[in-house]
C-alpha cells in the first residue's frame, strides 16, 4: 500500500517535471525568434499573402498560449510535426533514432556495472593492496579522460590499426558481415559500446568501490561473518546490496550524463542516434526537431529516475517510510 | 570396582574443571603506517563451562579485540601474531578458515555492542536470522524461521511471528539488542562473547538486558565473555573478572575477590574511582570522586617495564624496567604486580 503511494507519488512529480520542461522549452524557443522570418531572410519579395499561408501551414498565427497548447496536445499524441529539413514526421525520426541511441547507452551501462561491480569486490575486499590501488589509479584515468578521447582511441587501434572493427555507422553500407544484419549490427558496436563502457565502468568502480570498502566496515558484516556465514555471502549478499544504494542514485544521473555526451558519442562514431541528430537539428534551426528531441529527452530522462527511484524501494525498506 | 577404578582414574577431584576456552599469550597487533600498535600483548584468560567471565577495562585496553581474535575476526590492519586460544582443547589459531567459520555462530557466537549497526538494515529480521541457520544446520527456510520465531519469543519479543517481517529500522534499540541476543543463541553455542552489550543502551534497558542475558545463560549452560568497562555491569553477571590495561592482563579473581580485595593497585584504583551511592560529589563536598591521574599510554610506544607504571601510586624504580609476569597468589587469583611478588621480565 505505502509503496503504492510512493510511486504514485513519484509519477505525479515526473508529470509535473515534464510539463515545467516543456513551458520552459517552448518559451526558449520562442525567444530565438519567428522562424517564418528566418526562412523569408533566404527568399526575399515573398507576399504578405505567402507570408500568412506559411505562418499558417506551420501553426505559427495564433498567440503564444494558444500555440503552446496545441503543441502541448499534439504531443500528448506523440505528435511532434513535421521535420522542416528532413520533411518526416518527427515522431518517427525519434524512434528510429532514439532505438539507435538506446541501442548502444543501454548495454554500455548494464555491461559496465557488472564489470564494476566484480572490479569494486576484488579490491574493497583488498582494501589497500597493490591491486585496490591499481583498480583506483585506474578508475581515476578513465574518469578523468574525455570520452571522445577514449574512442578515437580505440578507432585507432582497432580500425586503423589492426583493421578488425568498424570505425562508423551502425550498419554496413554494402556487404553485411555474414550476410545477417543482426551480426554486422552487433559487430558495428562494438566500438561505441566499447567507449561508453570504459567510461562508465570507470565512474561506477570509484562509487562503488568506496561505498563497499564503508559497508564492510560496518558492524552487521563483522556480526555476519561471526555468525559463520561463507565470506561470499557476507560480501555479495550483505555487503553488496548496500553498498548498491548510493550507486543506485547514481546510475539515473549517469544515464544522464549519457545522454548529454550523446553527441560526443555520435559524433565520435558517425552513429545515427538522438545525439547526432540533436546536432544537426540545432545546426539547421529545425525548430519541430529540437523541441521533440528536447521532450524525448526529457522523458528518457525523467522515466530514468522514475525507475532509480521504484528500485530503490524494492532494494531497501528504509524508503518506504519516507 | 568400577567406582574404584574410576577415582583412581581421576587422583585430583578436586583440580580445577578444565576451561572450555584458554587464551594463551595472545598478540594482536595493529600494522599501521605509524608502526605496530600492540594492542593485545600477551594476554592469558580462561573461561570454564558455564561460568561468566568478566573482562573489565578501559577503552584500547585490548578487551574487544581480544574478543574478536577468539573469533578470528580481528579487522584489518590488526593481526594476531602470537599465542594460542585453545577451545575444547584445540588450537583456534591453526584452524582452516573453512573450520573456523563453521565454529562462528555454532559453537561460539558473539553479541555486539551496538544493536543499531549490527543488524544488516536491508533484510527483515526473519530472514537475516533463519539465514544463519539455514547455513549452519542445513535446515529447511520454514523450519528454520519457527525455530527463529522461537527464540525471539525467548528472548521477550512479543509477536514474534510479525517481528519475522519486520525490518531493523522498525525496532525499539532495546528490542534490537533482543534480537542480537536470539541470533547470538540460535546454534546453541558453547561459548558467548557478549561486546559491551549494553553499552549503547538506556539504563532501564540494560538491566532487562542484563538479566534476560543472565537468565538465558544459566538455562543453556553456556559459557560467557562479558566485556565492558562497567564495574556495576560485571559486579552483577561475573563469576570471574579479568582486569585489562593498556594490553596486558593486570588481575584475574573471582568476582568477589576482586571487589573484596583486589591487588593490583589499578584494580584497586579502578574501583575507588566508581562513584558511590551514599557519598556526595557535589562542588564544595568534602570528597571529590577519585581518579587515575594521567592517561592510558600510547601502545604505537608502549612504556618499558609495567606499563601502569607511571600512573601507578605504588610504583618503584624497577616498575620501570621490568615487565611483570601474571602469576597465582592465591588458587583461582591471579596478579601481574612486582610489588605483589609476581616474577617479571627485565627491559
């Protein structure tokens, strides 16, 4: 029942978050300036008569309220106009894009917290040994090098170099490897996951590294082990899952921060994603573009948090009284 | 004839029982950057079937980690570096880690000091207990939480069945320290090491704690290390007392002995500075509440010879240079003293 509340409570609050997003974006928006203009400033001695025809074709006559609403209502339909550059719908463009973008955080993010997860116990539980010092020396690098970095990187080696990995693209563009797209798919990203992967691994480690070297200094482990239990329980059973619940506040804000590096990311690897997209938009001042990039990403966003928040309950008791 | 040769078996029936756990010239050190910090040096104690054992001391005095070496569980930077702990005339010391963990919480089980961080705050009591006996006797997870469910009840939880569901947070500090107590006693140890076990709780608490402690013990005839620094806490629960200082083992009497006529002068110190119920300590009084002048030394660098010397009022110039040896004065009493004729060790 109380954890009934709780999420319904959370999901009033990311409503509301949404919508304060979109009053803010469509005001911003606004604020650039009436696009009409920017498109006549290219075609001089249009008509008025034009002028109104193509204020009218965009939806851009009416007042600013009352053009907020009907964006508002279209989008609760999931639709967000037409791209000018691209004329698509940019509904489907998210989608397709958007899979592409989840295609590669998604996995980069459940691979790197099994990796630091496995990293953090084997040097928490060594705590000040040479390879606990390793792991944090280490884990400090790839913290501290930018992304791009770590990427160009790795098309150097593996593209350029040794020639075993695609360096763009997320499908071949003529011969598919081994004729399957699922394969040529996988093979395409290895190399972007493989980035993000490095990053993330290297961000969670610290966190989680720390918050277990803290939890197992607690009393209730000593009372575990005195108890007789096998050090693997204690440590994966015990000390693991509440050494997760600062990562968990985390892991929503890296999915963030993902998302905000996405077109470091897409760019990196030509990878037809959000963040490649978002770029281009913005270049072209392709306003329906930005505005549902804007939103898409917002959604993702406040639905990453929404689930960081549900799995903390389910992880510790504590929560539920709050 | 049988009788016969069963007494001419056992030629001293009168010899001591033999004790369940010895500990014998203990050392644990503490490997610190600074240098080694010898917290337990050289300590002996024995605990018969049974009987209460109280180790009294101050804080650092090496009583907790002593406790915890028993277990083998002294924390890092710490290790055990010398002696032996004999239980039920076997050497813990030598023991496999996979042998000692299935003596933790079997044979020897351990109450800590403060319920509030020894219960793992993420699982329900029920299963964080049933656990420990799903792990040791192989029992089934229902099985096991009836005989948890069981156990709380004995230890004075009212609805144990719904203090199965509920979570550490959900609890009283007093009902904590409850359940730190049934899941102490879930194997049916031989041995209980209770940490300062009521320490952290209120003073109407900790006399129901007390006797729900000297109550459970006395009916499973178990043996117990009660460790504190509270002389009304062991005066009450001891059989025997073992006075700690600075590492090293000062006296060791029945408790009686001990209140009566202690002889190491910090014993004696110890005891005169406790506050008295029908004496006045209020400013202007006559009498000021006696203490121990100075401070406990720093054991990175311990003092050479007693190292109560130099807050001892007894001391004389060869307290400086000679470590005392605990030795028997009187069967069952024993001092490390040179003033009370122990042998010592010359720096």
């Amino acid at each position: 029942m109380g954890t009934a509340r709780y999420i319904a409570r959370r999901l009033i609050f990311s409503a509301c978050l949404i919508l304060g997003v979109s009053v803010i974006l469509f005001a911003m928006i606004n604020a650039i300036g009436n696009p009409i203009e920017i498109l006549l400033a290219e075609r001089p001695g249009m008509t008025d008569e034009v002028i109104e025809s193509v204020s009218r074709y965009y939806g851009l006559d009416g007042s600013v309220t009352d053009r907020y609403f009907t964006w508002l209502w279209a989008i609760l339909r999931f639709d967000f106009g037409t791209s000018i550059i691209y004329n698509q719908p940019v509904s489907e463009m998210l989608v397709t894009y958007g899979l592409e973008t989840l295609k590669i955080q998604i996995p980069a993010i459940l691979i790197a917290l099994v990796v630091s997860v496995l990293i953090s116990v084997m040097a928490a539980t060594r705590q000040y040994s040479r390879l606990d010092f390793g792991v944090i020396a280490g884990a400090m690098l790839g913290h501290s090098l930018p992304g791009f970095f770590i990427g160009i990187l790795l098309i150097l080696v593996f593209s350029y170099w040794l020639g075993i990995l695609p360096s763009y693209g997320a499908y071949s563009t003529r011969n598919m490897l081994m004729n399957s797209t699922l394969i040529d798919g996988l093979w395409h990203m290895v190399l972007p996951v493989g980035m993000l992967v490095f990053f993330n691994t290297a961000t969670l480690t610290l966190l989680m590294r720390s918050s277990l070297v803290e939890v197992l200094r607690q009393d209730f482990i000593t009372a575990a082990r005195a108890s007789g239990l096998p050090e693997r329980r204690v440590v994966f059973g015990h000390a693991l899952r509440n050494a997760f619940i600062p990562v968990l506040t985390y892991l929503g804000i890296l999915f963030g921060v993902m998302l905000g590096t996405a077109p470091v990311t897409e760019t990196v690897f030509t990878w037809p994603g959000l963040g490649a997209l978002y770029i281009m938009a913005i270049q072209q001042l392709d306003y329906p573009l930005i505005m549902g990039e804007t939103m898409i990403i917002t959604f993702m966003l406040v639905g990453a948090t929404l689930l960081t928040d549900i799995a903390y309950v389910a992880i510790d008791p504590r929560i539920r009284l709050a | 004839m049988l009788s016969t040769l069963a007494s001419a078996a056992d030629p001293t029936p009168m010899a001591a029982p033999k004790p369940l756990i010895e500990v014998q010239d203990l050392k644990v050190h503490f490997f610190t950057r600074d240098g080694v910090v010898r917290a337990v040096d050289g300590v002996d104690y024995g605990v018969n079937p049974g009987e209460t054992l109280g180790i009294v001391g101050e804080s650092g005095s090496g009583k907790t980690v002593s406790s915890l070496a028993m277990l083998r569980l002294v924390p890092p930077p710490a290790r055990t570096v010398g002696g032996r702990i004999l239980f039920e005339g076997e050497d813990l010391l030598t023991r496999t880690p996979k042998q000692m963990a299935a003596l933790r919480g079997r044979r020897i089980a351990m109450i800590f000091q403060n319920p509030a961080t020894s219960l793992n705050p993420i699982y329900s009591i029920g299963a964080q207990l049933s656990e420990i006996l799903v792990w040791h006797e192989k029992a089934s997870r229902r099985q096991a939480e009836e005989r948890v469910a069981e156990l709380l009840n004995l230890v004075g939880i009212t609805d144990p069945l719904t203090r199965l569901r509920q979570f550490p947070h959900e609890l009283s500090g007093g009902m904590k320290q409850r359940v730190g107590i049934a899941r102490a006693l879930l194997c049916n140890p031989a041995l209980v090491l209770a940490d300062e076990p009521t320490t952290a709780l209120d003073v109407t608490i900790q006399a129901q704690i007390l006797e729900l402690l000297a109550d459970l013990q006395a009916r499973f005839h178990m043996s117990m290390v009660l460790v504190t620094h509270d002389m009304g806490v062991v005066a009450r629960m001891a059989n025997r007392i073992t006075v700690m200082y600075a590492g090293r083992v000062c006296e060791t009497a029945d408790a009686a002995t001990i209140f009566s006529a202690p002889q190491h002068p910090y014993t004696r110190a110890l005891l005169e500075s406790m506050p008295r119920i029908d004496q006045s300590y209020s400013r202007g009084a006559r009498q000021k509440l006696p203490t121990i002048a100075g401070r406990p030394p720093n054991l990175l660098n311990p003092p050479a010879g007693c190292r109560f010397h130099d807050r001892c009022p007894e001391a004389i110039a060869d307290c400086r240079r000679i470590l005392p040896v605990e030795t028997a004065i009187a069967p069952g009493h024993t001092v490390s003293c040179i003033r009370r004729g122990s042998p010592g060790i010359a720096a």
